[in-house]
C-alpha cells in the first residue's frame, strides 16, 4: 500500500461474528502491511463476545461495535483523513446492504476508500447467491484458484465486472509444518487425533451425538493415543453459525465417564494444531489449516458424502475416510494437485500468495478516482429481493437510512452506555436461550 505522507495508511473492518472478525483482520495484515487497523463489530445475534475477540488474537488499534447506519456515520466522520481500505467480512447480506450505504453516503466524496470482501472459508453452498451479494465490491478475493475460476464464471453469466475477483489464500493459514517424529516426545506416542466440531454441520441432535460418541470410543479403543475435541464456542456464545446444539450439553451425558486420554478443548485452532497427528472434521476451514502444514487430515464418510454437509467439497483431496477406517490405524494422504488448487499452499509458496491483491490494491489507490459503487442489484434487476435485505440493516432501496433509524451518539455518558450494554446483552441472552433451548423443543414436539 502506498505511503500517506501525513499519516500511516488506514484499513477499516467490518464483521459481524468471531470468525469473520479473524478473516478481516488477517486479510488486513496480510494486503496493507504497517497499517492502523480501525475494527467495526456489526451489532447482531453473533456478535463476538470479549473471550472470542481474544481467542481469535488479532487486535485492532481502535473497537467499537455499531449498526450498519453508524458504520457508515463512522465512515463518512472520517473524511478529513480517510480510510484507504474498507474491508467488508459480513455475510452476504451484510455486505450488500453495506455496499448500497457506502455508495449513498460516499457519493459526493472526493474520495472513498477501495471497498474489499470475500469469504472466511471453504465455499460449498449458495455460490451464485453469495458472490451476487458481495458484487459491488472494488475487488472480491477468492482464497484459491479453484474459487477464482468459479467467481469468475458466475460474474460473467450476468454481465458483471469477472476481474474484481482476485485470487490469494486463506490468511490465517500458518504454523510450524508437521514433524511426525515429535509425536514419540508427548505423553502419548500414538499421537494426538483432533476433532474439530463445527456449529451448524450436521445439523441434528442424532448425528451430533454419533459423532461425539464415535470420537469418543477412538479414545477408548487406543489409550495410548489422545483425542482432543476441539470446540468453537461457548455455551451462549454464537460464531458464524448459529449452533442449536452444543456438543458440550451432548457431552453432559458423558460426565465422569470420559476416558483420561480424551477431554473437550477450546482456544486458537492454530494452538491445537500445533500437538496433532490427525485433525479429523466433517468439512470445517481447519481442515485447510491442517493441510496447510502436513498434517494427516480425514474428512469424514460416515454420514455420507453430501452437499448438505459440506464434505463433497473435499472429492478428489484423498482426505475422506470414515470413523471405522480411522480406529483400523488408516491416515489418509492428500493429493497435492488438490491442495495446490485450494489455495492451501502447502509448498511454501504461502507469502506470494498476496501480492496479487497488495499490487491491485496499490494500482486502485494511486490510479484515477475510483467510480461510483455500483452492485449488480439494484432496485431494477432485483426488485423483490434488494429492498427486504437492505431493510434488514436499516437502509432504504437507494441504500439512504430508512426513516426513524437513529444514531446513538459517540459521547453517551458511562451510565447510560451500562445500561445500554446490560439490555443488549440480555436480548441477545434470550435469543440464544430460544435457539438453543426452547426451538429444539418445539421441533420435538412437531415430530410427536
């Protein structure tokens, strides 16, 4: 990124969960090095909580969690020294209704900043639905080569601009390679299964407790292996998912009886990483941080392979294989021509995989004034589908605030920003008590 000469260069982020957090805040560091990193928390059901912001590491030199109205307020305050980048790590429905407020609010600037999105992960559902909601963007990252060539071909079947996609890597990536030989200086010599737990696949109260238990009996039936299941939240927390089961209650009924070599973990998946031997996951991103650093990975068969769950992204990797081949002593290998195509750089080509967006990003900030945004929806090409997702955030069709939304005002006084906080806090309590609770029971009771 080109040198201010009154002042380092500046990168906002927007997310709206954990994760999304981790990949915009890495993609700053990884595109705009020796930046000052200004993070937005896009206030909603999943926004992080302190203990996720530390877990994921990545600090910013300023916080504030706002709406999508005091993004833009926050935006359009900065325009005696604005941002240069403003990366937008939301869903897609986010990031479409940020796209219409930053093209309304910024309209007569002088200068706007260059406007960034992607995805956080592995991208196995709603491609057309997704990249559709994310165009408008300045430049639409695709974490591998396999991703770019899809992006591409869904931005050309309706007309729009294929060379806002800009091929990189996931930027979380990283780690020592894997030295199968440290396995025999850990307490056990049969080394460390991880299994990564994903909050949203599968789906049902069934398959989450199979899974559980099948990791569990690989403990028992190799004691001298350990068997770490890795969690993504805690209970009442959200991520990226909404997670109507946690596998910590499905694990209340396991209280006592866990064998010693097998025990629930949390922390940076980068960590754990760190003592395995073989991560093993239905289709979780970790899987690509595995594989990123050698480690034996298995995507598992056992509930089939189907695009519901995301595992049918893995055909071709050599990775699948199911609980019963795993307990037989079986690590998969992964066919590298499948890993080089992921992006997951596992060659050592990793750092290189940036400078294609550090030199486009350098290229849209010292070339002409950068034009107006102009998504593919508008109110003319998506009539009945634009105006329900911009309302969702407040915004009106020609992305204006709709009428009534206020803005709280930066300067509210401690107490009253206490309460504020307390009463939010126990909103988003309730919400998740019903998605957790109360919304399992009803689907029971349906099935009665």
């Amino acid at each position: 990124m080109p040198t201010r000469t009154n002042s380092q260069p500046r990168v906002a982020v927007l997310a709206d969960s954990d994760t999304r957090w981790k990949w915009g805040a890495l993609t700053a560091h990884r595109v705009a090095p020796d930046h000052r990193l200004d993070g937005y928390l896009l206030r909603g059901r999943a926004t992080p909580t302190a203990r996720q912001l530390s877990e994921v590491g990545v600090r910013a030199d300023a916080m504030r969690e706002v709406t999508g109205i005091e993004f833009l307020h926050a935006i359009e305050r900065e325009h005696h020294d604005p941002y240069d980048a403003v990366i937008l790590s939301c869903v897609g429905g986010g990031v479409q209704a940020m796209l219409h407020g930053l093209g309304h609010a910024l309209r007569d600037a002088a200068h706007r900043p260059v406007l960034i999105t992607g995805y956080v992960g592995v991208v196995y559902e709603k491609l057309a639905d997704g990249l559709l909601l994310r165009n408008g963007a300045d430049i639409v990252l695709a974490n591998s080569r396999y991703d770019a060539e899809r992006f591409r071909e869904v931005y050309q079947g309706v007309g729009a601009d294929p060379d806002v996609v800009v091929e990189c890597a996931l930027p979380f990536l990283g780690g020592d390679a894997y030295d199968e030989t440290a396995r025999t200086r850990r307490p056990y010599p049969g080394g460390t299964v991880v299994f990564a737990v994903q909050p949203s696949v599968p789906d049902n109260r069934a398959d989450r407790s199979y899974l559980l238990r099948r990791a569990i009996e690989h403990a028992r039936k190799h004691p001298d292996r350990e068997v770490l299941i890795k969690l993504r939240s805690k209970p009442g927390e959200h991520t990226t998912h909404i997670e109507e089961l946690p596998y910590q209650k499905l694990a209340d009924k396991y209280a006592g009886t866990l064998p010693s070599n097998c025990r629930l973990v949390y922390g940076h998946m980068g960590e754990v990483l760190d003592s395995a031997d073989l991560l093993v996951t239905v289709s979780s991103t970790a899987a690509l941080e595995s594989l990123h650093r050698g480690i034996p990975t298995a995507i598992l068969t056992d509930l089939g392979v189907r695009e519901g769950l995301g595992n049918h992204h893995f055909l071709g990797s050599g990775c699948l294989a199911s609980w019963d081949q795993l307990d037989t002593g079986y690590r998969p290998t992964a066919d590298p021509q499948w890993v080089a195509r992921q992006g997951v750089a596992a060659d050592g080509a990793y750092e290189r995989a940036f400078d294609a967006v550090r030199e486009r990003l350098e290229d849209l900030l010292t070339g002409a004034p950068l034009p107006p945004v102009t998504p593919y929806y508008t109110a003319v090409t998506a009539p009945g589908y634009l105006p329900r997702i911009l309302a969702r955030y407040g915004f009106q069709t020609d992305g204006s605030p709709r009428p009534g939304v206020t803005v709280e005002p930066e300067d509210t006084s401690g107490l009253r920003r206490a309460m504020r906080n307390t009463m939010r806090d126990a909103a988003r309590g309730a919400y998740r008590h019903g998605v957790q609770r109360v919304a399992p029971v009803i689907r029971r009771m349906g099935d009665l």
